[in-house]
C-alpha cells in the first residue's frame, strides 16, 4: 500500500469513526482530490500539513481543517484495523492502487468509491465479465435459465459479476466457479459474514472469485449500499442479464432502469412473459434474450455514455 492510499483510508474510510469523525463520502472525496490536483499537492503531504498550510494552500475554513484533524487524529486505530482485517483475509484498496478495477474509473468517473473492502484476488477484476441480476426469490425455471446462460457466457470467455445476494445472484456466481471460470461479487452487506462460508473461501484460495465491498467489513444491509453496489455490476460487465425483475419497483427494476438510461454496458432481459418487470424492461430498450441465445454479448455494440467523466487526472487518487 502506497502512502497515498493510506491517507486516502484514514480520510475516507468509517473504521473507527467516532463521535464528530465525519469520513470523505465518495462525492466529497473526488471534489477534494480535484482541489489537491489543482494545487499539485499529494495525499501523503496532508499529514505534514500545519493549519496555516490547510488555509493558505487548500483554502479551508475552520471546521474543514478540524475535520481533517479529527481524521488523522484516528490513524494508529485505523492501522490496527487494517491489520486485524488483513489476518481474516480482508484487504483495502483505494483509487491511488494500480489493483483498482480500471474499468470502474472508465464508466463511473467521479463517483467511483474511494475505497473498496475486498477478499480475493484483484486481478480477477481485469477480467471481461456479463453481470447477472435478478431477484432473491428464484424459482427452478429461473435457476435452470441462470445456471444455462452462466454456461453459455462462460464457454464466450466472458466472467460472471453478480451483487452475491441469494438468489439469481448466488447461482450465477457459483456456476461460473463450478464452471471453471471466475466470479467478482460486489456485495452490499457484511463482508466479514460472506467469508465464513466454506465454499466461498475455497473458491477465494483456488483464485476463483474476489469479493467487493465499499462498506466497512461489519455494515449490515441497507438499501442505499444496495442501490449504489447495482451500478458496480453493470459498469464491470460488457453487457448485463436481467433474469427476474419486479414491475416499477424493488433493487432490480431501479437497477435496470438506471443502466437503460446511462448505458453504462449492454442490457439484457429474459423474455419471460411471466414476469411484468421483465416485459417493461425490453418495451423500454433491453435485448431480449431466451433459452436459444448464444450467450455472446461481443457482438453488441456496448455505449460509453456522453456524461461520463473519467478519471483520467483521477489515476493517482
């Protein structure tokens, strides 16, 4: 770990955060790394930094700077932290890591996470990957549709992204691994819970799957981390699969709806007319797909959207 992405975790991470310890939210932290790229200030140098410097180089009132303080103050519990974490097999990575998925910085820009909690191999984040998403209740004609069109992916080169919730997501992690092949899951809840299962920490050392998290390792489930880890999914993957949506509603459609109207990767659906959220989802733009797709998602042009702002002066930290 460079000494850039230490400061980057002690200013931006919610390990340790006690009462007035006000951590960089994602949004707040590319704001602040502009301002440090501007002044051609490092991250490293803030921890030499006397209050005069915080004024008079950065322009900081009082209570940013005391903010600030109240950051570094924390950093000999954050290191204790990090350690503990490490000895569970949970690591840090932050944008200032070349480890960073890439391909996160290229379709989200600014609102990339400054952090990300992980369990696995990095690298397995550079790999191209179809994502998979769909709802907890999956009933058999929806894991045998997953489980063959995992298969199909699999045989085109492509990995699996899923958000490694029950369900959709759980299946098409675990075929692809059974498979052969490699998953990355970016999980919204306890990343110290998901590395208890045996399977998942056979599939970790076999380097098979690597597991994302921007929360702290202990966060329970919340629907904002649920909402913010879908456009993780899509923006790893070439091209995404709907299996089983609800109609105008729930983590799925909102999911769904966000990637038609961002173009973040290709969108794909199950032409299920069974399900109503499927059948909106393809009215509204997604490629219908059934039993008889190849499972080839390179021969879909994917769309870089316009807004896209990458970080292109962001590949430091």
């Amino acid at each position: 770990m460079n000494q850039n992405s230490t400061v980057i975790i002690i200013l931006c991470s919610h390990l340790c955060a006690g009462e007035n310890v006000n951590p960089f939210e994602p949004a707040e932290w590319s704001k602040f790394a502009e301002k440090l790229l501007d002044n051609k200030i490092q991250p490293c140098e803030l921890l030499s930094f006397s209050s005069e410097d915080f004024e008079n180089k950065l322009n900081l009132n009082t209570d940013e700077i005391q903010r600030i303080n109240r950051l570094t103050d924390r950093s000999g519990s954050i290191t204790f932290e990090i350690e503990k974490y490490a000895n569970m097999g949970i690591n840090i990575m932050t944008r200032a890591d070349n480890c960073y998925p890439k391909i996160l910085k290229e379709k989200l820009g600014k609102s990339c996470p400054p952090i990300f909690y992980y369990a696995g191999n990095p690298e397995i984040a550079d790999k191209k990957c179809v994502g998979f998403v769909g709802s907890r209740s999956a009933g058999t004609d929806d894991e045998k549709f997953t489980a063959a069109t995992v298969t199909k992916v699999n045989a085109n080169g492509f990995a699996v992204v899923s958000g490694g919730a029950k369900g959709i997501d759980s299946i098409a992690s675990a075929v692809s691994i059974q498979n052969g092949n490699f998953s990355i899951e970016y999980i919204a809840d306890s990343l110290i819970g998901k590395i208890k299962s045996r399977n998942v920490i056979d599939a970790i050392i076999n380097n098979r799957l690597l597991i994302l998290s921007a929360t702290k390792p202990d966060a329970g489930f919340t629907t904002g981390t649920a909402m913010m880890r879908n456009k993780f999914i899509y923006a790893q993957s070439d091209g995404t699969v709907v299996v089983k949506s609800d109609y105008n509603t729930g983590g799925t459609w909102n999911g769904a709806v966000e990637n038609l109207n961002k173009q973040y990767c290709v969108t794909f659906c199950w032409n299920n007319a069974g399900y109503k959220g499927n059948v909106e989802l393809i009215s509204r733009g997604a490629i219908s797909i059934d039993e008889t797709w190849d499972g080839d998602v390179s021969k879909y042009e994917i769309i870089k959207p316009e807004h896209s702002e990458q970080l292109t002066l962001f590949d430091d930290f």
